[in-house]
C-alpha cells in the first residue's frame, strides 16, 4: 500500500509540470496572470471529480464547471453535474426537476480523470421530454441494470458504467431554475466508513490523470484553434453514442480580433429549442461570464428584422445589442450550439474597422450604456440563483 504522503509528494511533482500550459501561451500579462488562474481552476475541477465527488458508495452531484472554474470550453447556459457510480449498484435520485430550458442525465463509461476521451460512451440517457415529474416539481429516477417494475422513471447502467453526468441548460438565466437532485445507493452502509488508503490511491491516480493527459488534451484543443485561421463555421451533430448532450449540434472556429477591429458574425437561427454564440479564451475558459457578456442566447440574443442573428466581437463596447467580449484575448475560441435544430446552418464571419461598424450594421439593434450595465448585472444576479450563492 503506498504512504499517503508518497502519494502527496507524487501529487505535488505533477502539479509543477502544469507550468508548461502557461508557458507554451503568449508572454504577456494577461496570458501570464490568467494561465495561472486557469492551472488553479483546473486543479480544482480535478479535485471535484476525482476526490470528492468519487465515492460510489456514498455519491453527492457536485459542480466541477461554473463561472469561476471554467474550462474545457465550456456552455456559459450551463451548469453541469457529476457524481461516481458503480456498475453493479443500484441508485436512487430524488428531488426538483427544476424549470431550465432543458435537462439531460447521462450515465456514461470511462471517467473524466482517465484522459481516454475516445473510449467514452453514453450509455443511457434521460431529458426533461422523458421525465415523469410529480404535479409539485418532484422527480423520483431509478438507476440500475434492471427496470424495476415500478419505477415511473429508470436510467439503466451496465458493466461499464462509471459515472452520472447532469447537464442544465438556461436560456432566460433570470426565471428558469436550476434542479435540486440528491442521489443515494440503495442499501449503502450508514455511517460511511472512514477513507481508506486504498480509495485515496484510486483517486490520486485519476487525479494525476486529470493533471496530466486531460490538461495536455484540453490544452492542445484550445490552443489549436485559438492559433487557426478564422473564417465561417460549419456545426455538426455528433452521434448519440457520444457523451456530448443529446441532440446538441457543435461549431467550433477561431476568432481573431485586433483593438481597432471588430468582427461580425452572423447566422440564421434554425427551428430549435436553444441556440448561442459564446467565447472561450487561449485556455478554453469562458470569459468572465458573470461580469462580461462574452456568450448570448435564443432569450438574450437580438434577431434583426430580416431573421438574422449579427453579433459583434470587439474590445471596445460597439453598442450592438449582441457584443462579445473578448475579455482582452485577441485570439480565442468561437462556439455556436443548436439544440434539437431542424437544420445546421453556417456561422459566417468576416473583419471589419472598427469605426465601420455603424456603416456595416445599420439596422441592427443597439444598446446604451446605462442599457448594457443593467444586462451585466442581470447576469450577476441570475449566477447567483444558478449556483445558490
């Protein structure tokens, strides 16, 4: 059996080898300052759901992406879930279904902190079109590898199952809210037993995964497109075999966006339940989504009188009612996501002057000011409901 503290000692080394994420960036502050700030966010995401949200046996869903840890270029409309299950176990998930615009619970293979991303699989899902939710909000979900006779809602499981995985989408982040979901092993023993020095080794492996094949495989993926040639972006929908959300189609592109330039991008909105436009930075974070409008939706976003979505990525305020901000990156990730769309139509994209933008986009919507304050502090308050701050 290893030493706990060989195990830190081991732990600590590779924490040093996370420096070369930062490094391989451009040196400038902002790169320098917020790489830094990625590293901890991302150690702190590998602790959640390698450590603490890695007991089978005794399981809690806990968040291990939200506005301050973000990585992994992820959803700003999101919240997102993960506990560890056992393959053999049977569980037991009560609580509010909550009022997002959409909720999915996966049950997939693999583990986040195994770095095998190809090897993942859903292996059962359950949205809020299948729930059986009571007349007061409640929700009652059996997840096992049998149907039980009686359960109104069932998630099945398998010889690979290995963790639940609960996405929320929110499209008006001020009224929809977020589920309340507590999840118990039928049968586990109460009290739980101590943390044996077998479990903590199984779960400082995965964590040195995490740190290590996962921060290298986010790192490249961000990276690469953040050093891409920009241009229009086509979306697709990836298989339901995926561990992806069901029926979401992806776009993903490169920006680049100098201090006296702004980008337009465009699209025309299909028939869908949920679409966004959103930024992520060098590092596959988006930006500072409480205190920046760096994403709009189908509820936030603006359509011109003609069917089209504009939006505008500048690093001054355009005015436009849908700005991204680039929080100061010059180059990063552009993402657009439909929702169960009835087609996949391409993000265009092209550069203009910044002091062109009135002659560019005319009849778009603007916003004062005083009006993109109150949006900004819309989007604080509403971080506030989402996470129960």
């Amino acid at each position: 059996m290893t030493d706990p503290l060989d195990l830190w000692d081991r732990f600590a080394a590779t924490v040093a080898t996370m420096r070369t994420v930062v490094e391989s960036s451009p040196h400038d502050e902002l790169h320098r300052a917020e790489g830094v700030r990625y590293l901890l966010r991302f150690l702190s995401a590998g602790i959640a759901v390698c450590v603490e949200h890695d007991d089978a046996d005794h399981p809690e869903i806990g968040t291990f992406i939200e506005n301050r840890r973000s990585w992994g270029l992820d959803n700003p409309d999101t919240k997102y879930g993960f506990c560890r299950l056992a393959p053999d176990a049977t569980y037991l998930l009560r609580g509010s279904a909550g009022t997002s615009r959409h909720l999915e619970l996966q049950v997939n293979t693999g583990h986040m902190g195994d770095g095998n991303f190809a090897g993942w699989r859903a292996l059962s899902r359950l949205s809020s079109d299948d729930l059986v939710v009571d007349p007061d909000g409640t929700v009652e979900i059996v997840i096992s590898a049998h149907r039980p006779s009686d359960a109104r809602n069932w998630m099945a499981t398998g010889a690979d199952a290995n963790y639940l995985h609960v996405r929320e989408y929110f499209s008006d982040w001020a009224v929809e809210r977020p589920a309340v979901l507590a999840i118990e092993r039928v049968g586990a023993p109460l009290p739980a037993p101590p943390l044996s020095e077998r479990a903590l080794t199984d779960r400082m492996e995965l964590l040195e995964g995490w740190l290590t094949v996962g921060l290298a495989c986010w790192d490249e993926l961000g990276r690469g497109l953040a050093t891409a040639e920009p241009g229009p972006i086509a979306p697709f929908l990836p298989p339901l075999s995926a561990t992806g959300l069901g029926g979401l189609a992806y776009g993903m592109g490169a920006y680049r966006c100098g201090p006296d330039e702004a980008v337009i991008v465009q699209f025309r909105p299909p028939a869908c339940r949920y679409w966004s436009l959103s930024l992520a930075n060098w590092f596959w974070e988006s930006a500072d989504i409480a205190n920046r409008q760096c994403s709009v939706n189908d509820v936030q976003g603006v359509v011109d009188a003609d069917g089209v979505v504009r939006a505008v990525i500048s690093h001054q305020d355009p005015g436009v009612a849908n700005w991204l901000d680039p929080a100061g990156y010059e180059r990063g990730t552009l993402a657009v996501r439909y929702l169960l769309p009835d087609g996949l139509p391409t993000l265009d994209y092209r550069t203009v002057a910044f002091d062109r933008l009135d002659a560019e986009l005319p009849d778009t919507a603007r916003l004062t000011p005083a009006e993109r304050r109150a949006t900004i502090e819309a989007r604080r308050h509403a971080l506030v409901w989402r996470y129960r701050r």
